[in-house]
C-alpha cells in the first residue's frame, strides 16, 4: 500500500506542478488517482488540494459544458463525502443561510474550537479571527483535518479552510495560491489574514 500511496502522490504533484500540459490527461489523472486515494484511505495535504483542483475543474468544464457540474453522489464514484450544494464558489450563496446563526453546537464543533472559524460569514467576527493565536489556529487546523478524514461537515469545512488562508504563506505569489484562495470570495477574510500575519510576524 505504501507504494501505491507513493504512486498516487508522484501522479498527482505532476498535475499540481503542470508537468501535464493537456486537459484531458490531467483531469484523467486527478479523477483515477483520487478515487484510488479514497479507496486506500490517503489522505493529507496534497490530497486535499489536489481535491479542491478536481472540484474546481469540476465546475469550470461544467459550466463550459453549459450545465452544473457536480460530484457523484454514490458512494463508490465519490472522491470525498461533499455536498456542492452545501459548499457553492460564493461562500454568500442564499444556499448557506440555513448555516447563518448556528452556535459551536448547533455546527457540530468540539467545545475547544473557535466557532469564528466555522461561522457562516454573516455570523463571523473576523476581528476575533485577526487576533485569535497562531497555535490556536494550528490546533484548529488539526483537529478540522481529523474529522474531515471521515466525514464532511460545513462548520469544520470553514475551520480548514479558513486556517489554512490565515497560514498561506506564498509570499508574493500568495494571490495564486491554491491555499490562499480557499478564501474564495470572502474579503474580509482575506484583510484578517494580512492583520493575523502581521501581528505575527509571518510576512
């Protein structure tokens, strides 16, 4: 099995660094090579990003194809347990209000998280996320990725996504960044992640 996780992680940094030049190839790779990660249990940081690359080429062929593009939702097509229906491109979707509100318990969270960082952005302090601590948000992004390994939910969702914006760190190219742009189209998210890194001396 460590060979083959070796193999899958070789197939998908030759996508991520664009060694494939082709659309087809690469998407190719990056759907047989999921899947198999899935099926394997693989999981960490490449998957993850090489995850949200998939859902993004995802939704760009799809509306190129003039139609909603989604993922399967039966067990043995899916990459990962996601509901695009919970977790549209615009993190102000009308189809996320439902989560406008929602307390730590109402979301799911462990009682050690810090609910700002899983909070539909209506509902989210983004001065406490400036100022929250960075071994906090280390923890947080921890713990998000262990429940994330065997089950999707919003509220955790919005904690790793959002810890990882606050820890991208691509220095000049951050704005190409895949992790920095996890942020999707929350500004104010963005102006958090400048305050929280220069509070600690990360830039």
């Amino acid at each position: 099995m460590a060979n083959e996780a070796a193999g899958i992680a070789h197939s998908l940094l030759k996508v991520l660094n664009l060694e494939i030049r082709d659309e087809t190839e690469m998407q190719r790779l990056l759907v047989s090579n999921l899947k198999r990660g899935k099926q394997i249990g693989l999981r960490g940081e490449l998957i993850d990003t090489a995850r949200h690359l998939y859902l993004l080429t995802e939704k760009v062929l799809g509306e190129m194809r003039g139609q909603a593009a989604a993922v399967s939702d039966d067990e043995d097509e899916a990459i990962y347990e996601v509901n695009e229906e919970d977790r549209p491109a615009n993190v102000y979707d009308a189809r996320l209000d439902r989560f406008v509100g929602l307390g730590s318990d109402e979301l799911g969270l462990a009682s050690d998280l810090e609910v700002h960082l899983a909070a539909h952005p209506h509902s989210t302090d983004y001065v406490t996320l400036a100022n929250v601590n960075l071994h906090y948000v280390r923890r947080n992004l921890a713990e998000a990725k262990r429940f994330l390994k065997d089950e999707e939910s919003y509220g955790y969702r919005n904690v790793f996504e959002r810890c990882s914006v606050l820890l991208s760190d691509a220095g000049e190219q951050s704005a190409a960044s895949i992790t920095y742009n996890l942020a999707r189209n929350d500004s104010n998210l963005k102006l958090a992640r400048l305050i929280f890194r220069y509070r600690n001396n990360l830039d």
